[in-house]
C-alpha cells in the first residue's frame, strides 16, 4: 500500500502546468479555507460533554494554517 501512495504522489509532482512553466503542484495555495463545519461540530459536541480532541486539533490546525502571512 506504501508504495501505491509513493507511486501517486511521484504522478502528481510531476504533472506540469499547462498555463505556465513549472509543476501544478507549484500553484497548489498552502493555506486552507473554512467553512466553519468544524467550529460548529467541536461546538455541538461540547453541549453533552463528548471529547472532539482530534477534530478540535484539525480546527486549530486548519486556523493556523490560514493565517499565511502571519506564519
């Protein structure tokens, strides 16, 4: 499985950029959008006390990540 996912990924890097010079993956943004299905998840979840650590992490990590210009 290791290997089809390296496989994948190897395909995907060297996909070039039919607008341009260069890669596709070189256009890919590195900061994410929200939505705020997340915020509202983790929100409602907390109501009857049940543990969201792992999506609250995801929504901390997502937050941080759109703040490029400040990272």
């Amino acid at each position: 499985m290791c290997s089809f996912l390296v496989e994948i990924i190897v395909d995907i890097f060297g996909i070039e950029d039919d607008k341009g010079d260069g890669n596709i993956v070189d256009k890919v943004l590195d900061k994410t959008g929200m939505k705020g299905t997340g915020k509202w998840t983790v929100q409602e979840a907390a109501n009857p006390f049940v543990a969201t650590t792992t999506i609250a992490s995801s929504l901390d990590s997502s937050f941080l990540s759109g703040l490029k210009e400040e990272r």
